[in-house]
C-alpha cells in the first residue's frame, strides 16, 4: 500500500464496492505480509501489477450508488500486538467519519486547502490524510517517502500546502534540515499526534510558519485516529508536557480506578475511550476484543487504552504514560513482547528482554538484552 494516486483509487473502489481494504506495506516483513493476508482472510489482494494492466477506458464513469452502511468495516489495520503476532483493528465508515468530520470542522479545513499526505497506508493518519481532503473537497499531495527532507521542504514551498498532518518526530526532522531563512506563510494548520511533543516544537513551528496554528491530537486506532485535541495556542507553558486536551465530538475520555470509577481531579487514572469512534473489536479474535473493550455499567462500551492520565480542573487531560509494555516510536505503537518473541524464535538465544531507551533529544529507541544458548553457542 504505496502512497500514490493509484492507491488512492484502488482504496476508493474497495469502498464504492463495499468491501473494506486492509493495507499491507511491502516494505514489511514477508512473514508479516503473508501472516495478515492469511489472518485477514482477504478475498482481492490489489498491488501495482495490477494498476499497469488494468485497462478503466471502457468503463463509466457515474458515481456508482452507496452501497454501505454506517456500521459496516470501512478498513482494518493491522498494529503491534503483545503475544508476538499483530492484531487488525476493524474500523467502520460511522466511526471513521465522525473523527474526520469533526476534524475537518473545528479547524475549517475547505476546498481550497491543500494537505500533504506523509504517512503510510498502514498507519490510521493516512485515514484523514485521505478521506479528510476528499471529504472537504481539498488537494491532497502525497510524499514518496517521509525521509526524504529536501523533497518534503520542495513540496511545502511549491504546492502551497496549507494543513500539515504527521507525528512530531517528522516535523522536528524538517525543521532541523530546514535554513534558516526557511519562511512558509500558507501552513494554516498543523496537526501532530501519535508521541509526545517537545516543549520546543511548537515555537520553531512558529518561527518558520507564523501563520500556522498547531494543534495536538491524541487517540488510538481502535477509537477512529483520535479522540481528544488541545491547541497548543492555550497552553501557558507552566506544565512539563504539552496538554492532552479535551474530548472530540461525540467521544468521550475517562480518567478511571482499578474499579472503573471515576478519579477525582488531580488523580492518576488510566484513560479509557467511549462514544462514536470505538472500533468494532479485534479482527478474528474474540478473547483479546473482550480484554480491550469493557461494559460499563454506567457509561457504556469502553476501550481500556492501557494510558494514565489526570483531568485537570482546567479542563483537560494530562497524559501520564504507559501502564503495559506498549512503546511509540515515531507515532507507532510497537509492543515490547512482540520483539521479545521474535528474539526468542532464533535458536542462538535462551531468553531476552526488550527495554526503552532515550537518547540525548529525548527520542525513544529500543535496546535489547539476551542470555545466548550455551548448548547452541559454540565459543
């Protein structure tokens, strides 16, 4: 699932016809390819060969009728999972739309905007990267790859982008690249989600784009992106982290206790996520969906996140962290086991750890730990 205007289009019609798509990278794994295409149980798999045969001249080209409901799986994507095999989070087109039409609406995002669409197929900001432009009827300009600086910098200078979307990683890395005479009047917009923000990026953001409003988004992909926002234009820079923010629309965060009960203000709780944006569960399997999506009593179905946080009598949430084994690196969630299990396959090592790390930036990496196999091990 490349970033090209043919897989824009072949993601189109997967759901003109009303299927859903299950985007795959070719840049992973063979053994992951084939494990979420067998998991999945793909009918169609739709890659480039097929774009340079397929021959559409002789086609229509009405608008084909709606053939899908609200509840129906608009897509499924497939992120890290803790026992070592990636688990497919099953979207549908209700709750996919409600984020990206509260989106597009609190930050006037219209026909004449232009995004630049910088993330993979198979990470959910590719979600309104696509369906955020179509449905505002804006332009939007994919990157070949996000690595490449210069090219990113050529396209915010000569495409006139006005809404920028991507994790803070990315956006550091433009702005370390850029010169110092960098200087971009049209960015109105600036999305950034999916890790921390440094207390520093929001102002050399301003520096090079004094016209660009930026705001922090939070969420997860079983709840449709995200789910609670803060513009950082708010913050009074008192606190040691830039604020979580307040709910999305029609979504609703919780700060909870061991017994599902809400934490008074200034208390730590875990972050849980209720209202239109929940996933429909786990693709084929039941007993982790049961685990992750819990029955309120009182406040209806819940995704325990595995986050803390803290309501602040201000009125937002202050992220805490995690409570499990589940890191971000560059916006993607990679959990610690599936690494570790990994390891252990290899028939060189007995037993391994995986353990976060910070650099001297304050970026996340990972450092392994591992007791080799004596009896395979020859000195």
């Amino acid at each position: 699932a490349s970033r090209s205007i043919a897989t824009v289009a072949n993601v189109i019609g997967i759901l003109k016809a009303g299927a859903a798509y299950v985007p795959v990278d070719p840049d992973y794994p063979e053994e992951r390819r084939h494990y979420i295409h067998d998991h999945s149980q793909c009918k169609l798999t739709v890659g480039p060969e097929l774009y340079d045969t397929a021959d559409v001249s002789g086609y229509s080209d009405e608008a084909l009728p709606l053939n899908y409901h609200p509840d129906d799986v608009a897509y499924v994507i497939y992120t890290s999972g803790s026992t070592g095999r990636p688990k497919g989070v099953i979207t549908t087109h209700g709750a996919a739309a409600n984020t990206i039409q509260d989106i597009n609406h609190k930050f006037g995002v219209h026909e004449h905007d232009r995004m630049i669409g910088l993330s993979s197929m198979c990470f959910d900001l590719s979600v309104y990267d696509l369906f955020g432009a179509l449905a505002a009827g804006a332009a939007l300009v994919l990157i070949d790859d996000q690595r490449d600086v210069e090219d990113v910098i050529y396209t915010i200078e000569h495409q006139g982008i006005t809404v920028w979307n991507s994790v803070p990683a990315i956006m550091e890395m433009v702005l370390a690249s850029a010169t110092d005479d960098f200087y971009n009047d049209g960015i109105r917009t600036v999305l950034l989600s999916g890790d921390w923000i440094p207390l520093q990026l929001p102002e050399k953001i301003k520096r090079h784009c004094p016209h660009a409003e930026v705001i922090s988004l939070g969420g997860a992909t079983e709840a449709s992106i995200w789910s609670i926002y803060y513009p950082i234009r708010e913050w009074d820079g008192q606190t040691t982290s830039i604020p979580y923010g307040r709910p999305l629309a029609n979504q609703q965060m919780y700060v909870l206790n061991y017994e599902l009960k809400p934490c008074p203000a200034n208390v730590q709780g875990e972050l849980y996520i209720g209202g239109m944006g929940l996933a429909a569960g786990y693709l084929n399997d039941e007993q982790k969906t049961r685990e992750s999506f819990v029955e309120h009593p009182e406040l209806g179905r819940l995704y325990r996140t595995g986050d803390y946080g803290i309501w602040r009598p201000a009125g937002y949430i202050e992220f805490q962290g995690r409570k499990d084994q589940q890191v971000k690196i560059r916006g993607y969630r990679v959990e610690l086991g599936e690494i570790e299990g990994r390891l252990l396959a290899h028939e060189f090592i007995q037993s391994a750890v995986v353990m976060e790390q910070r650099d001297h930036r304050n970026h996340v990496f990972l450092c392994a730990y591992y007791v080799p196999d004596e009896e395979e091990v020859t000195p």
